[in-house]
C-alpha cells in the first residue's frame, strides 16, 4: 500500500526556505522554491476582458487594443523574473501568426505587475480569445 504524507508546510532543515528536490534519475538535484510558478494567468482578452482562472493574480486591466496588464498579490523580489506569455487569436482561423510578447514600453516588468502586448501578424495589436502568461523567479 501506498503511503500517503498530509503536511500543513515544508521546512528545510539547514534553512526554511531551503528545500532541494532529486531528479527522478538520481544526478540532477533542484531547488523546490526556485522551481515553481510564482504567478500565472488565463484570461479572455477579447470585447469584455475577464480572468478565466489564475494563482497569485491581483487584478487584471485592459489598456487598449492587444495591451493588458495584470498585478501580483505577492509582488517579486526584483525585475529580473522570467515571464512567459502566449496567446490565441481566433479559435476559427488557424493560418494567423499568433504570438504574444512582453510590452517594450518602459517599466513593461516590475516586481508588482506584468504588462502584455498580444500581437498577430507583424506585430499589430489585437484583442486576443485566450491570452496566458506565468512567471518563474523569485518572490519578495
């Protein structure tokens, strides 16, 4: 029989927030707090902009044609976390170039907040149905 282990929190034992998970091959060890999606996000970006699900997101803003931003609950330890983003145009057109990248704007990365530009085809703007994002470092 399986064992089953139910705890409320982890600690580390030389520091709390130290935890290192083994590959499953045994050669590759990884830090657990390091390893984890601090934050993501699935929204529809498209006429009423709405959340579908989320972790560790505060709010979400609409700023324009293809321009969203979202905020964390628990902000960033500093700007130099690894966002990702991704995003579908048009579930009825398959031969569009979909592609999301991060705003070029000034402050587009702060430890607060996230700003997003979804673009289709030569980087125009466009309101996206499905417009994801999730971001990997570490929290404040």
């Amino acid at each position: 029989m399986a064992s089953i282990l139910k705890v409320d929190a982890l600690q580390g034992i030389t520091a709390a927030g130290d935890i290192t998970v083994t590959s499953e091959g045994g050669a590759a060890t990884q830090s657990l707090q390091q390893g984890v999606i601090k934050s993501w996000i699935n929204f529809n970006g498209q006429s009423t902009v709405a959340v579908r699900e989320s972790f560790n997101a505060a709010s979400l803003t609409d700023n324009g044609e293809g321009e969203y931003q979202y905020s964390y609950v628990n902000s960033m330890a500093d700007g130099n976390y690894a966002p990702m983003t991704d995003n579908q145009w048009d579930e009825n057109d398959d031969n569009k170039a979909t592609w999301s990248c991060i705003a070029k704007a000034p402050n587009a990365v702060t430890t607060s907040q996230l700003r997003i530009n979804a673009a289709v085809e030569y980087n125009n703007l466009n309101d996206s149905r499905i417009v994801t994002a999730q971001v990997s470092g570490s929290l404040a």
